[in-house]
C-alpha cells in the first residue's frame, strides 16, 4: 500500500501544477491617437467584437491608453477592435492573436469628421492640448430663470440662457461662431427670442453665447432650439435642452373665488377690534395657474361689517383680509336682518373688472333658549323628553363653533342632541341647527326618597359670550 502511495503522488503534483498554469489569458493593450496631430484621444471607446466569446469594451485613459485582459484559449485567434469616438470616424483594427502571446503595442488613430475640407485647425481636436478646431457640440450651460411670468403682469417675464460652443474633443471654440436660436414648441403667446442670432465671444466669454427668451400673453412650456449651419462641412448642430415655463397670467373670472373663513359668524351689533373672521381670494390665471405674486386685489363690505380695504396675492396666488365686529346691526338684505355681502375686486388684461361676492350671516354672541316643556317631572327611573330651540336674537342659527353642553343634577343624566355638541356654519334655522331634542332620564333608580331635579344648558358663542337656561322640577321616588 505504502508503494502504490509514492507511485501515485508524483502524479498528483504533475495535475496540480497544470491546474495551476491552466489560466491562458494574454493582454491586448494599446494607444488611440488622432490621425492628424498624433495627440492621445481620451474617452474613446475600444471594444472587441470578433469574435463573440471575448467581447469586451474599455475606455481610453487621459493618455489614449487601453488594455483588455481575453483568454484566446488554445488556437490562433482573429481578433476585431472597433475604436469610436463622437467627432471621430470609427476606425477598425484586425489582426491575430496566437495562445500565450501578448498583444500590447497597437496604435489606433481616428480621423476627425472635421478633417475633410476643413483649415487646418479644424484638425487639432485633442481635449488634452493644441489649438481648438471647428464647432462640433453646443451645450446649455446657463438658464437664469426656469419660470416666468406673463408678459405685463408685473412678474420676471425674461429668461437669459448660454450655450458654450466645442469642438469634437471638448475644446471651447475660440474662433466666433454664429449660433441661430428658435422657438420650436410653445403657447403661441407672442413669445420671443431675442436676439435669434448671436456669436459666440461677442458680449460674452470665448465660446459662450447668449440670448433672451421674452414672455408673451399666454401661459404655457416653452422649448427652444439653437443651431449652428456648417454649410462647408454639410454639418447642422443642434441642441434643444431649454425648457421655460410661462406662468403667473392675468386673472381671469372662472379662477377668481371669495370665501369666508366661517359663513356664520357671531359679530352683530359688538365692537371688538380682535374679533374678526378672515376673508380668502384665489386669484388664477386662464390656466389655473396662480397669478403673479403681488396681484393686488380690493374688497368692500355692503349692509354693514368693517373689512380691510385691499390684499395682495402670495406666490400661491392668495389674498386675504379680515371682516372685524365693528358694531353693525345689518338690515335691508334680501337673505334677511344680519346678513352682509363682501365683495373682492380686481383686473383682468382687458382692463375689466373682475368682482365675486360672498355672503355672510352676522349673529349676537348672546343665544335665545327655548325649552318645552318648562318643568321637569320624572318618575322613578323614567325619563323625559324635552324640545330645545337654540337660535340668535333674530332667529337664526348660532355662529359656527359655538359650544352647546347639558349639565344634570345628581341622580339625573343627559342624552340627545346637544348634550355636548360643537355647532356648524349654518344659515338657515331648522332642525339639527336650531331645533333639537334633549332627554333627562333618573339614573338612580334604586333611591327611595322623592328629590328635587334640574338640568342647565349652556351656549357659549367664539366670541366667549355664555348664555345659560336652567329647568328645574322634581324625581318622584317610592316610599
């Protein structure tokens, strides 16, 4: 056993070393240079594509440099590179690659797409050095504004954008280049590009270029193109990457609302300053959009109220103002005693008047408390039911807010609709706004004495005003 043992150990150590050797993978590496001037092309992109099992792409370095690391097995390989770069005409390179064998010393030149007629500048299209050539590639570099406003309105209706020029390796073209601009999708407002043609250096840096978008009447995207023709070189360059908004119109009446913080509210014939109940304009433009921010806006109260005689909109297109209690005790309206109007005004583009109108209920902060019937007779462990009418002093329902409670002697609990109720914004009395039902009923039956019962309603209005109603009568017991 022991001699089978040596017999087969140099064996396994002849496997192990050609296990260890099995790794064939050679080297293909080499440089891309631009055909005219002979400097390294950075970025380029070299990729293997014969044949297909050691397909690969690299990037050249600063220095034009790449390598690929491919096992070609154990034959003799025919071996395609295909170097590219944008401004470059595609170069192909073959040759063989034999097992074991590096391929390190290729040199790969492209040629310039600008070679062909050009002057002689045009060829030196290294992002490393010499002289720049020809235009190749625009690029927005600038956009002062992403959003402006209608033409009028008062807003930032103008955009500034620059676009630098380079050539086919990055360089920025030094030499002037007239570029061309336009408005290829917008709101057909009377938009503008000014000026459509500029050149590049002239009132800007070398290589830069700029132009004005002006805003029209209407709202809308606005996409703009700039061009360069190269007629010599059969070459147009273009780049569409400006997109500007168009927004913040005039006010027009269909986006024009008023709103009341509360329709209800508890301010007739009291004078308090800090008791005001707040007054909302939205003010959009014909697209919805909010118009420009400062659009001022004017509001009147008729039949009575004090309100703050004008606003101007937020960036959200807002305005608001504040109706105070200013001691007015309202009569004459169609709706009845205790109702206002207030009324939000401004102008549209045509210079017309744009007015919406809201009403409001002024009611006393004071409540008038009805209660049927007018005493309490409970009998041992029954209950009874009582009609409540809750209104202001002109009949109408209490201000939004209001708190309406039901606090019950011993022995006696509450149940019903405004045991403890928050009141909503209403105008017309009725029931659930006026009228309500309300049920005492003994909690204790088990006692043997008769008692005495009451019960209290309380109103207390936002202004803080209480108003209080109380029943008193009797819980007949058994002996």
């Amino acid at each position: 056993m022991k001699n089978r043992l040596l017999f087969l150990f140099p064996i396994a150590v002849l496997l192990f070393i050609q296990a260890c050797g099995a790794d064939d993978s050679v080297i293909i590496a080499g440089q891309v240079i631009e055909s005219e001037s002979g400097n390294p092309v950075n970025q380029a992109v070299v990729e293997v594509v014969q044949p297909e099992n050691l397909q690969q792409t690299a990037t050249t370095d600063s220095s034009g440099n790449f390598s690929f690391d491919v096992d070609p097995g154990n034959e003799t390989q025919n071996i395609s590179l295909e170097a590219s770069k944008q401004g470059y005409e595609t170069q192909t390179t073959n040759f063989k690659m034999a097992p074991d064998t590096d391929v390190d010393d290729l040199v790969i030149q492209l040629a310039s797409t600008d070679d062909a007629g050009g002057d002689g500048d045009e060829g030196e299209d290294d992002q490393v050095g010499g002289e720049a050539g020809g235009p190749a590639n625009m690029e927005l570099i600038n956009l002062s504004e992403s959003t402006i406003s209608v033409r009028e309105t008062g807003g930032d209706v103008n955009a500034t954008f620059t676009f630098e020029v380079t050539d086919s390796a990055g360089r920025v073209v030094d030499s002037p280049v007239d570029v061309n601009f336009q408005i290829i999708r917008g709101p057909n407002g009377g938009e503008r590009i000014t000026p459509q043609t500029a050149t590049t250096g002239v009132g800007s840096p070398v290589g830069t270029v700029k132009s004005n978008l002006a805003a029209g009447d209407s709202s809308g995207t606005v996409r703009i193109e700039a061009v360069i023709e190269r007629p010599d070189h059969g070459i147009t360059i273009r780049s569409s990457p400006v997109l500007i908004s168009i927004s913040s119109g005039f006010p027009v009446k269909e986006n024009f609302h008023v709103a009341p913080r509360v329709n209800n509210f508890d301010a007739y014939g009291i004078v308090a300053e800090d008791h005001t109940n707040s007054i909302t304009v939205s003010v959009g433009d014909l697209k919805g959009n909010p118009v420009e921010e400062g659009t001022a806006v004017y509001f009147s109260s008729s039949n009575g109220g004090l309100v703050n005689g004008s606003a101007v909109t937020n960036e959200n297109g807002y305005a608001t103002v504040n109706l105070s209690a200013n001691g007015s005790e309202p009569t004459g309206h169609p709706m009845g005693p205790g109702f206002v109007d207030v009324t939000a005004q401004t102008i549209d583009k045509n210079n017309n008047y744009i007015e919406k109108t809201t009403a409001l209920l002024l009611t006393t902060p004071r409540a008038d408390i009805d209660i049927n019937p007018t005493t309490l007779n409970i009998s041992n462990g029954g209950s009874q039911t009582f009609d409540v009418t809750i209104t202001d002093v002109n009949g109408y329902p209490m201000a939004a807010d209001t708190r309406i409670e039901v606090s019950t002697g011993q022995g006696l609990e509450a149940s019903g609709d405004i045991v403890d109720l928050e009141l909503g914004d209403y105008f017309q009395p009725g029931p659930g706004t006026t009228e309500f039902q309300l049920t005492i009923s003994d909690s204790d039956p088990d006692e043997a004495v008769n008692t005495e019962g009451s019960f209290t309603i309380t109103v207390t209005s936002p202004f803080g005003e209480t108003t209080t109603k109380s029943i008193d009568g009797s819980r007949a017991k058994t002996q």
